[in-house]
C-alpha cells in the first residue's frame, strides 16, 4: 500500500461507487477508531474460528498432508501479490477514484487471469521444485483465487477507502463460513489436500461477490492511456515489495519442503499458524486503518509514534507469552504428537512481535509515498533470511528456521527500518523513549508464565494459570501508560476536521 499526506477525500459519484463517502461530517479519527473497532472485531471472531477449524483439521490430516497443503498455499499466497499489482492502494489515496476506476479494474483483472493460466500451466514444474509432487492439483486449483483476486481490486480498495470495515467484516465471516463447511465435508468424503483446496476457491467465490454489493461498485472495465503510466509507476513498487513480503512469509516453507520434508514442513506450518494469532490479527487492524489515517492525519511523524508504540504494547507482550506457553498450548490444542512444533512456536512467538512493528512502520512509509525504501528492505530482507533459513535448517532443523526469522529480524530488518523512518522525519529517540514503557512491562508478565509452565506439569492449568498471570501482571502496568497514549492519539488528528 501507499499514498500521500494531501488529507483530501474525493466523493465517489454514484455511477461508479453506488454511494458517496459515508458518514459525513465524522472526523478522521472517528471514522478511523470505527474502522479498526470493527477490524478487531473480525479479527478476533475469524481467528477464533480458525482456531476451532484447524483443530479439526488437526486431528483429521496427517502432518505430512498439512505440509502438502502448505507447498500449495505457498505458491497460491506468493503469486495473489501479483494479482493486485499494487493497484489497490492507489485507488486508496488517489484524488480522483471515479477516474482510475476502470483503468485499475481492467488491469487488475488482466494480471489475475494472466497469472492463473500460467500458474495452472506450471503447476505440475512448481510442486516437483518444492520437492512435493502431490502438491500439484491443489497448485492448478487454487489459482483460480488468483483470477478472482484480480477482478475484485475495486470494490476492495473502496471499502477500506471508506474505512467500511464492517462490511468486511461480514465479507470475511462468509468466506470462513463457506471455506470451513465445504472444506470439511470434503475432507471427511476423503478429497483429502483437495478438499482444503476446493474450499478456499469457493470461499473466494461467495467473498467476491459480496465485495462486489457492498461495496455497491458497478464493474467497468476499459484503459484510459492518460493515467495508466502513473498508476502502473505508483503500484509496481508496491507489488514488488507484496511480492518480497510473501516471499518472506513462505521461503521456510520452500526450504524446509527441499531441506526436511513435508512431514517436518507440517510441523512447522501448524507452529507458524499458532504465532500468527497475534501477528495478524495486530497487523490486520493496523493495515486496515494506516494508510487512510496517517495520509489524513495531522500529526505527522508524533502520530506514527504513538500509534506504533500501542501496537507494539499488544504484539509484544502477546508474542512473548505465546513463546513462554508454547508446549502446553500445542498440547492442549492439537494434542501430544503435534509437540515437535512446540520449540518452533517458541522461536516464531518472537517474530510475531517484530513483524507486527515492521507492518506499522511500512504502512507509514507508504503513507508518505516512499514505497522504494520498503521494497529495498524486502529484498535485503529475503535474501539475509534465504541464507539463514538454508544455513539453520540445515544445522538444527525446524527449531533452526524459526531462530532465523528472529536473528534476521532484529540484526537486520529493524536496524534497516529505522534507518529509513528517521530519513523520513521519523524521532527514533522519542519513539525510544515512548515504546520503553511496553517494552519494560512484558518482563514480569513472561517471567509468570514461564514459572507456570515449571511449576505445573498438567498441561491446560498451566497454559491457564500462565495466560491469566501475564495478562493481569502486564494489564496492571501498562493501563495508566496506555490511557496517556490514547489521548495523545486524538491529538494526532485535527478535531476540527471532517471527512466527507
């Protein structure tokens, strides 16, 4: 994502949006709080869902059918950046919407089924160079959600435009609905890998349509030669680094599929699943609201600077302590034969925290139109971890790969961000002496989970006597910090102003 910080917020004619811009006359920062509310809200449901499925699903694959499954997801997860070209953002930020509109549909629409007619045509040489030759039906299958991709950059882009995170809300509550229905029924008729496969096409499906009508977006499709050079200028950065981003997601998946297989790929896979909880339901709210807030937003690099620090009040603590509970969560969860990922979570719980302070301070980027730095430090990024991840693995297995990301993180990525936030008029200093408070607090609430795991051998007291310490230990020390910064971040945003 990108934009810029005009603040200006062009009303969508009806012929193309069906609707202007909704709720005027509300502030930035209302419509903004509203929008996140309603993020976390889907967040927390679906992933709660997800949770209940993939137990199921746990319980019902083997390992090496869930890392079968994964080389899949990998390829589909890499190539759908590509669907979108960037062009979602610049819909996002763009004065004028109504006019980029179709020019952005047609070409998003053209990338999504150029990809899936090469993905469909590859599969078969993709699934053997990941070393998972059974992985190739579900490869051809799933790249029918790269053409739907495509086809719903529009509707998409105007929701979060409009801060409509409610109706995304009921987009993804489908989506789940459809996905996990068709998925188990037909996993337990014996499609196996192709039964998740089937299901996440027809998930996508139903989430399209929907974007569609609530979005009440009429489909146009044609180019306007006058602004596709700078649409395309703008989002190609931008797809790139997406690209680089999900290549960074799943290059321990490619690795691990060449290196240890597909039965310690599954492992892994369930390992990372359990430490994106607070990974991405943090950064799900964060990226749903960053680019329309920080654009609009008057308080320029200060803004960013509280609002990074409270993300990084919740994504630390959440990920440490999932890190300290590690073994009895996979236990109690998905149940003994599961522990071999247990270390793994441990690892990863640690770069969930880093991965969330790293999507804030991309977003703020974009936010200020430098999407080229953020692309730079992808590319460091993925080949520092490709080396690391080989090396690792290599020397200490699973556990090896999930201590990569931390070591790559924090050695390279973290220093490489907050170089370019500072070029970018960012005070490394006051966000040192703001995000300390946080940071100081996690301490004793990791300390009290980490004496439940020793001093309780019964798996669930301890992940609930560890959980419950934390969260009280952390809540009673971050609360009168954390109500400070809140009225910092209605300060950030110009009161006097609407958005309409």
């Amino acid at each position: 994502m990108t934009g810029d910080a005009s603040g200006r917020d062009t009303a969508l004619p009806a012929q193309e949006a069906g609707a202007s811009e909704p709720a005027v006359g509300r502030s930035l920062l209302s419509r903004a709080a509203h929008g996140a509310a309603w993020s976390g809200v889907s967040t927390v449901v679906l992933r709660l869902g997800g949770l209940v499925v993939g137990i199921v699903l746990a319980r019902l694959l083997a390992p090496e059918q869930f890392g079968v499954y994964a080389v899949a997801l990998t390829v589909q997860g890499i190539l759908i950046t590509v669907a979108d070209l960037g062009l979602s953002a610049d819909l996002i930020r763009s004065d004028e919407p109504d006019r980029i509109a179709p020019t952005v549909a047609t070409l998003g629409l053209t990338a999504g089924a150029v990809t899936m007619l090469a993905t469909v045509a590859s599969s078969t040489w993709l699934a053997s160079l990941l070393a998972s030759p059974q992985a190739a039906p579900a490869i051809a299958v799933l790249s029918l959600t790269l053409l739907l991709a495509g086809g719903t950059v529009v509707p998409f882009a105007m929701l979060q435009r409009r801060f409509q995170q409610r109706e995304l809300f009921f987009v993804g509550v489908a989506d789940f609905v459809v996905s996990t229905t068709v998925t188990l029924l037909l996993v337990a008729l014996g499609f196996g890998v192709m039964g998740l496969a089937i299901g996440r096409v027809a998930a996508q499906c139903v989430s399209s349509t929907m974007q569609y009508l609530l979005a009440r977006v009429v489909p146009r499709f044609s180019i306007d030669r006058t602004v596709v050079k700078g649409v395309l200028a703008f989002g190609l950065p931008i797809a790139a680094a997406n690209l680089l981003s999900w290549a960074l997601l799943n290059v321990d998946n490619i690795v691990l599929a060449r290196v240890a297989g597909a039965t310690a790929l599954g492992y892994y896979v369930l390992a990372f699943n359990v430490s994106s909880w607070p990974m991405s339901a943090l950064s799900q709210v964060v990226r749903s609201i960053s680019l329309p807030f920080f654009s609009r937003s008057q308080g320029g690099s200060h803004a960013f600077v509280v609002v990074a620090s409270v993300a990084w009040a919740g994504a630390l603590p959440a990920g440490t302590v999932l890190a300290a509970l590690s073994f009895p969560l996979i236990d109690v969860l998905y149940g003994a034969r599961w522990l071999p990922g247990a270390p793994v979570l441990a690892a990863l719980g640690l770069y969930g925290s880093l991965r969330v302070a790293f999507d804030i301070s991309a977003g703020y980027l974009y936010s200020q139109g430098r999407s080229r730095p953020v692309l730079w430090i992808q590319i460091v990024w993925l080949v520092a971890l490709a080396g690391a991840m080989v090396a690792a693995t290599q020397a200490y297995g699973i556990k090896g790969a999930g201590w990569a990301h931390v070591i790559v993180a924090v050695a390279v990525i973290l220093p490489a961000y907050l170089i370019a936030l500072k070029l970018c008029g960012v005070r490394i200093g006051e966000l040192a002496r703001i995000a300390w408070v946080p940071t100081v607090a996690t301490i004793p609430a990791v300390a009290a989970a980490v004496a439940a795991t020793l001093l309780i051998h019964d798996p669930l007291p301890a992940l609930m006597a560890g959980g419950a310490a934390a969260l009280a230990i952390y809540a009673a020390l971050i609360w009168p910090w954390l109500r400070r910064m809140l009225r910092q971040l209605r300060g950030s945003a110009d009161p006097s102003r609407t958005e309409g």
